[in-house]
C-alpha cells in the first residue's frame, strides 16, 4: 500500500493505494513534484484508495492548479471508488478539478 509513481516518456501515473493520509503526505508530495517538473502529463490513480485525508485532497488539488499554470495535463486515471466518491462529495470537495475524471 502507498505512493507508487510510474514514469514514461509520454507522462506520469502516480498510482494511490489503501488509505493516504498525513502520513503519506511528504512522499505524496514528493511525487506530485517529481512529475510535475517534468513537464509531461500527470494522471492520478485512486482506483485502490480506501481513504483520503484532507491532506492528500490538498495535495491533489495544488497540483492540478500547478499544472494547469504551466500548461500539463493532469487527471484521473480509471475509475474514482464509489465510497471515496462519496466522501469526498460530502466534504464539498466533488468539484475539484483534480478529482474529476478523466475524460
């Protein structure tokens, strides 16, 4: 379970398992980073997310903002779990940009 960042020359996949919370938050932001200064697509996969801090919902969100300033693509990858959907539509955060799915 964790932060596993998968690298290509077309993008990033930074693939998200079981819970991610404060715990995980340096090495989320680590990743976030990472990809981000490479300057090619980023996707997020919460396909194995049980649950998401306030935190990494931060995180997440910082780094779509980030992208779309320097112009990079940044998304969903797959499916978003309904519970953690849910959840997250809850907590008012449904309509982040970075917890959309992509298209």
């Amino acid at each position: 379970m964790g932060i596993v960042l998968e690298e290509s020359t077309a993008g990033s996949v930074v693939r998200l398992d079981g819970a991610i919370d404060i715990a995980l938050a340096a090495e989320l932001k680590a990743a976030l980073v990472q990809t981000l200064r490479a300057g090619r697509a980023v996707a997020v996969s919460l396909e194995a997310v049980t649950y998401l801090d306030v935190t990494a919902v931060q995180l997440l969100w910082a780094a779509e903002r980030r992208a779309r300033q320097t112009g990079a693509d940044f998304g969903v990858a797959g499916g978003i779990p309904d519970g953690l959907a849910a959840a997250l539509a809850e907590a008012g955060f449904a309509q982040l940009p970075a917890l959309t799915e992509a298209e």
